[in-house]
C-alpha cells in the first residue's frame, strides 16, 4: 500500500527551519549562509533559499562580512531589531513604569508615569506605553504586545485582573478598556509570576525545571514553576501566601476587602521587620534598610536574622511540603537586603521543621525583575507569532 502523503508537509518544514534559524540568530548571531546551514543541518542550497525567504519577509538584515579564505567575503544575517516590538510595564501604587524592547530583547525605550495626581489607570498607562513607543522612535503600530505587571488576581483564563491589593482603580474591565484605547494586544500578569519568569531566564533559577520563588516586599507572594511551566491555579490566586493562616497571628475572615493583610503577610513583610529590628536596637526608614543594617553588623545583628529566617520559613516551609521543589529562590528587597545570611537561615529553618531540605538563594535578578518579566512574557508571545509564520 502506498505512503500518504500529508498535505502541506514542505511548507511545516520551511517554517520549523525557518523558526530554528530565527533562534539560532538570535543567541548565535550574526551568522553566515554557511553557518547557519551547519548549525541546523541543511544543505547549502537550502540555507541559501531559507535566508532569502527571510530576508524578503524582512526578518533578517545584512549586517557585514566575514573574511574567508579564497574567493569574495561571505555576507553575515542577523534578525532585523525593528520587525516588531513590544513592551513591559510594571504598575506601582504612585507610577507606571513602560520600556519599549525590539525583537531582539533590547531595550529602545523607557517611561515613567506618575499616578499621584490621577486615578484614571487607562489614562497613566496610555501615556506610559506612548512615550516609550516614542522613544524607541517607533509609534504604537509597530508594537505587537503590550503585557503588564500587576499585583493581584490574574485570571489565568481571561487575564483580567480581579483583584488588586494596594490598588483601587483596577478593577474587572479595565483590560477591555486598555485593549480598546491602545489598539494593541494586552496582557496582565501576577508580578510574582513575571519575576519567576526573569528568574528562569536569567537568574539563579536558570536550567531550573521545578523552583518556588518568594517574593517579600511591602507585599508578599509565591511562584510555582513545575515542569519549566508557571502554575497559576483555576483563579489565578496559586500563590496568594501573603493570606496564608499562620500559627500566633490572627486570621482575617474577609480578605477579599480591600486593603486587608493576611496572616502571613503581617508576619513577614510590610513593617515586620522594622519591629524586629527595633526590638533588637535597629531602625530604619524602610524594612529592607533594617535588615541590610542587621547584616553589616555582624554578631550583633543575628538576631534579627534569625527572627527574620524563622517567620518565613513557615510559608517556604508550607509551600515546599506540598510541592517539593529543589529551589527556593526569595526575591523582593527585604529579601535582597537579608542576601545570602537569610537565605541560608531560611533553608537551614524549613530543613528542620520539614521533610524536605530545598536549597534557598537570594534572586539573581536585582534590577526591575517585574518589568523584566513582563518584557520577556511579551517578547516570547511576540516571537511565536512573528517566527511561526515565516511562510505566510
């Protein structure tokens, strides 16, 4: 019996090849004909036709040459930067921070905008997003994704933001409102879940499959990542550990008002450790300022750590009972100021209240990891899109 023969198959392999030469550009490039031709395993003739393709579809550009041996310099491809673009914003209760990458991950354009003087989120984000779209010398229609990092409920489903902590203009709609003034695709995502993302990217969780990062802050949260995949439960709420109940602090029983702080929350961030850090003599005008002054004490300032350790180990201890990750990464300031000295706390704590023992580090990921994350979510959406098409 004769093979069938599936339809449309050379055109499924033009865009795999196609798609593995856009990445291999990306982390390799600039590249030859010849070597992208080696590094994917095709035919110098196929490699030919595939960056001609690319290059009429403007993907690719002409960047230089290199000098060979005999005969004429072989041209060098690299992806075209301006093919498409995208942008990261972080939303903070008093601004709005935008930056403006192209395909490449670069960052072309930034933008803050004050929200002290307004309570109209569409409007702050609007200005943000346009001014950094500015900057990078481009205009909205060249911008494929605009995702944003929120704290709060994202539902996973929808990405509509529910609830937000410290946030009183967004609310249920507000994605349909942005969507329609900026006439361009948007996307909230859980602040936790963006720096996660940044994490596994670049960070200490990088080659990692299976980690839970703790983000403590003036908020506190979790991020799962099983199987190299965020996990964010049916509601968005996987990871709301700021409301987890906790042994000695009172349980709220309405914490969907707003402003209410969950029994973990009280615990460890926020002010918490400036009134440990009092007890033990230490102030400062910010919680990160109290523990970064705890650690450059030396002996003196232990205490302090140690208290510190052993309030968060009950949530990084819950948290890894039931998941069992090999990594616990612990973002945010109060957790960069604490560095390595409560980080080691922290894993030597949950080792000994539980069954497991998983290894804790202190985030590699110090600057804007939030606004990281959104322009890493926007630009691995954007890529599927741009690069699964080439054949189009």
């Amino acid at each position: 019996m004769a093979a069938t023969r599936l339809p449309g198959t050379p055109r499924l392999l033009r865009a795999l090849n196609d798609r593995a030469a856009l990445e291999l550009l990306l982390t390799r490039g600039p590249l030859t004909r010849a070597q992208l031709g080696e590094m994917t395993g095709l035919s110098k003739v196929t490699a030919s036709q595939l960056v001609e393709r690319l290059e009429e579809r403007g993907l690719v550009r002409r960047v230089g040459e290199q000098a060979g041996g005999r005969g004429p310099n072989a041209q060098l491809y690299a992806v075209t930067p301006g093919s498409a673009y995208v942008i990261g914003v972080e939303v903070l209760p008093d601004r709005v921070i935008a930056a403006c990458a192209d395909i490449t991950g670069e960052i072309v354009g930034r933008s803050e905008q004050s929200t002290r003087d307004s309570d109209d989120p569409v409007r702050a984000v609007h200005n943000a997003v346009l001014q950094a779209a500015t900057a990078a010398g481009t205009g909205l229609d060249s911008v494929r994704r605009v995702v944003l990092g929120t704290p709060g409920l994202v539902d996973p489903q929808t990405s509509e933001v529910s609830f937000a902590f410290d946030l009183p203009g967004w609310h249920r709609g507000l994605l349909a409102d942005l969507r329609k003034d900026l006439s361009v695709p948007v996307v909230f995502g859980n602040d936790v879940n963006l720096v996660a993302v940044a994490e596994q990217h670049a960070g200490a969780a990088k080659g990692v499959d299976d980690f839970a990062l703790v983000w403590v802050d003036r908020g506190v949260g979790l991020a799962s990542v099983i199987g190299g995949r965020l996990h964010q439960g049916a509601t968005g709420a996987a990871g709301e550990i700021g409301y987890l109940p906790v042994a000695g602090v009172e349980v709220p029983h309405n914490a969907h008002e707003r402003g209410v702080q969950g029994a973990f929350q009280r615990l460890v961030s926020s002010d918490a450790p400036k009134e440990i850090g009092r007890q033990h003599g230490f102030r400062g005008a910010e919680s990160a300022d109290v523990v970064r002054a705890a650690v450059a004490a030396g002996k003196a300032g232990e205490p302090v750590l140690d208290e510190l350790a052993r309030r968060l180990a009950l949530g990084v201890g819950a948290t890894c009972i039931v998941l069992d990750p090999p990594l616990v990464v612990l973002a945010g300031a109060i957790s960069q100021a604490g560095g390595t000295a409560l980080a080691e706390r922290v894993e030597a704590e949950v080792a000994s209240i539980t069954l497991v023992a998983p290894k804790v580090v202190v985030s590699e990921v110090a600057v804007e990891p939030v606004l990281n994350g959104a322009l890493l979510a926007a630009l691995e959406a954007v890529r599927d899109e741009v690069f699964g098409s080439t054949t189009a």
